[in-house]
C-alpha cells in the first residue's frame, strides 16, 4: 500500500482496493486462518463523535486478528476536555499505537491527524465531508451481493449534503466504468459542488431527483440515508427536511427483482421496518462485510513501511487565506497551516475540499 494513511479512498489506486475486497472475502471464508495476523498489534479509536456500529466493527476487526484496542468514545473523559489541541492528542497517541481509526465533527479533521501522528490515520468519518471505510463496506457488499462494481445505476437517497457516506461512495463507485448516479433528495440537500466535480471530471452520468418513486423502476442499487440532524443549524430546519424520502413496500415494489438496497445506519423513519424482510434489503449483511473490509484494511495497512511524517510550514503563498467552509478543521485547530490546491481560479482547500475564490 503506497499510503501510509486512509482519509480518502482516492489514497488508493482500484487494484489496491480490489485487493482489499478479495482479503476480505478470504477472511470472511476463513477466519481462523487469520486470527493471529495482527497480533501484539495495537488500535487507537478516537472517537470525537458518537458511534455505535463503526467503533464496535473497527474493535472488534482488530481483536478477530488477535490484536488489542485503547482509546475514548467520548472527548469529555480524555485531555481533549482540558482544552488539548488535536496535533498534541495525536502526537501523544501516535506514539503509543500501531494504527489510529478516529471520527471527529469537523471536516478535514482526518488529514489534519495525519499530519502529526507517527502512527497510520484512517479516517472513521470527518463531519460532514468522507467516510472511506464505510464505502469499503459498502463496496465489499456489492462485489458479493451484487456480483460487479462497474456499469450500476445507483441511487442516492436522503441526505446528500451532509451525508459523508454518500460522497466517498459516489468518490469511489466515479472511478469504475459505466456506473450512472441518481441522486434523490430535497434541494437543500443536494451534493455538494466537489462531488459534482468528481463525476463530471469522471465522465460520469447523474440525474437530480426530488421523487424517489420516479427513479425506483430503474435502479440496480438504492443507497438509503438518514437525514443528519447533528449537522443542522437549528431544529426547524432538520424538522423541515425529515421524513420527506421513506421507502415503503409500495415503493419497493416499483424496483427490479435483483435490485440491492443499502443503508450505512443508524436508521431513523427512511426505510419501513416491513422492508426488512425483502431479500433485496442488505443493510444487516452489510454490517458483517463491513467488519471484514476492516480487518482486510488493518492487515494490509499494517503491512507496509513504516509511516514517516512530513515537516509542514505555514509560509506558503496562501498562508493568509481562510477557508470559506465554516466546519473546516482549520477554524477550530488554528495552528493548521493553510493548505491548498489551485484549481481554475478557485483555491480548494486540502483538509475539506471547499472552493474558495483566490
Ligand atoms: C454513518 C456515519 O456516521 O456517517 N454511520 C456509520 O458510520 N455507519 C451514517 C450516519 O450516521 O447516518
């Protein structure tokens, strides 16, 4: 694995993550086989957000491979609420594990880790922006339940502005041929620009739907999502766009008889409970192939060279400039030097991904 860290899926080429899929399904097939392969290895779960299903799965992946766990699953019982920075938490912890999973509110928050621990970095959701393990579940789930990760049409359900599962996977599913997106939400929650920019750069086709009846007959895969509450600038604007998108059995049965219907979870009120029954339903199983993309990944991250980290400045051209985006990482965590990418006459920033004009 040439990264040494998993913020984004794009720090690994399609062999790399077909490779990952295929140790999965070696582990799924025999687990025994691999029950030592990270032993005397030691997780660190940081997690700056609550989790129930991702903490538990990255814990338990690494204890099936024989390998231990520290961390917090919540910020307020560790030094973070004496006011440490995220560099010094990082620095410390860095030190004391193998390989380091955390989950943070802001976004960027993963690549800003990287940045100072001595230890690997995979990126358990930052806010609103990626989830890269969560596509890795996702992935694994479709090559097996769906049989080919190319030429789907997939889609995309729910909260599509805040919904970080939903961006790493459209980031992901863009670099296979022939897949087409439907994106199905309100207008307040569409994807957000760099997504659009993602599948045009990829010659991708997409629609933009507000019906999720209209585009039920022509979907292979539907990737249902909760609305984000926790992202919301007030309640009334959550109560607004919640409940509007519910797949019922009316709905479902408008889809083809080999359609596969996803969701990361939690659950809220977006998929009726008599869906669960359907064999088209997978978001249960997906749990379980999420577990061994985890393992899969560990093994593979731990593989590799050891991680050497790199010395950044604050003195490049666009040390002055602020990130337009107010949930970047760099608003919170002021020592972050300003990084940047040009791109036409727009500066997108590295740790989230915002445009903001030069
Ligand atoms: C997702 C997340 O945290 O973004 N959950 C998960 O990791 N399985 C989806 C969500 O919270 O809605």
């Amino acid at each position: 694995m040439l990264s040494k860290n998993l913020i984004d899926l794009e720090n690994l080429s399609v062999k790399e993550i077909l490779d990952i899929i295929d140790l999965a399904n070696k582990i799924k097939a025999n687990p025994s086989e691999y029950a030592n392969a990270c032993q005397g290895k030691i997780l660190a779960t940081l997690f700056y957000e609550p989790s129930t299903r991702t903490r538990m799965s990255f814990s338990t992946a690494m204890m099936r491979l024989g390998g231990n766990v520290i961390g917090f699953d919540n910020p307020m019982n560790s030094s973070v609420s004496k006011g440490e920075t995220l560099k010094d938490t990082l620095t410390v912890i860095g030190g004391y594990a193998d390989i380091i999973a955390i989950r943070h509110p802001l976004e960027g928050s993963a690549e800003a880790a990287a940045m100072y621990s001595p230890a690997p970095i995979i990126n358990a959701g930052d806010g609103g922006h990626l989830h890269p393990t969560q596509t890795l579940a996702d992935i694994v789930t479709l090559y097996n339940e769906k049989g080919r990760l190319d030429n789907l049409c997939i889609g995309l359900c729910g909260d599509l502005k805040y919904g970080r599962t939903v961006h790493s996977l459209i980031k992901t599913m863009s670099r296979f041929k022939g897949n087409r997106f439907v994106l199905i939400s309100t207008p307040e929650l569409t994807v957000p620009q760099y997504i659009k920019d993602v599948m045009n750069n990829a010659g991708c086709e997409y629609t933009e739907l507000t019906s999720l009846k209209e585009a039920m007959s022509e979907l292979d895969v539907l990737y249902m999502t909760r609305i984000q509450r926790e992202r919301f600038e007030n309640d009334e604007e959550y109560e607004r766009q919640k409940g509007v998108f519910v797949l019922d059995k009316e709905k479902l049965d408008l889809g083809k008889s080999d359609l596969r219907i996803l969701h990361p979870l939690p659950r809220v009120d977006e998929i009726d409970y008599e869906v669960d029954d359907d064999e088209r339903a997978k978001y249960f199983q997906q749990t379980v192939y999420g577990m061994y993309a985890r393992m899969a990944l560990f093994m593979t991250m731990l593989n590799g060279e050891k991680k050497v980290l790199k010395k950044y400045k604050n003195d490049g051209p666009y040390k002055d400039v602020i990130c337009t985006n107010e949930h970047c990482i760099t608003h919170q965590e002021t020592y972050l030097p300003k990084r940047f990418k040009e791109y036409g006459d727009m500066l997108v920033c590295e740790y989230c991904e915002n445009s903001t004009h030069k």
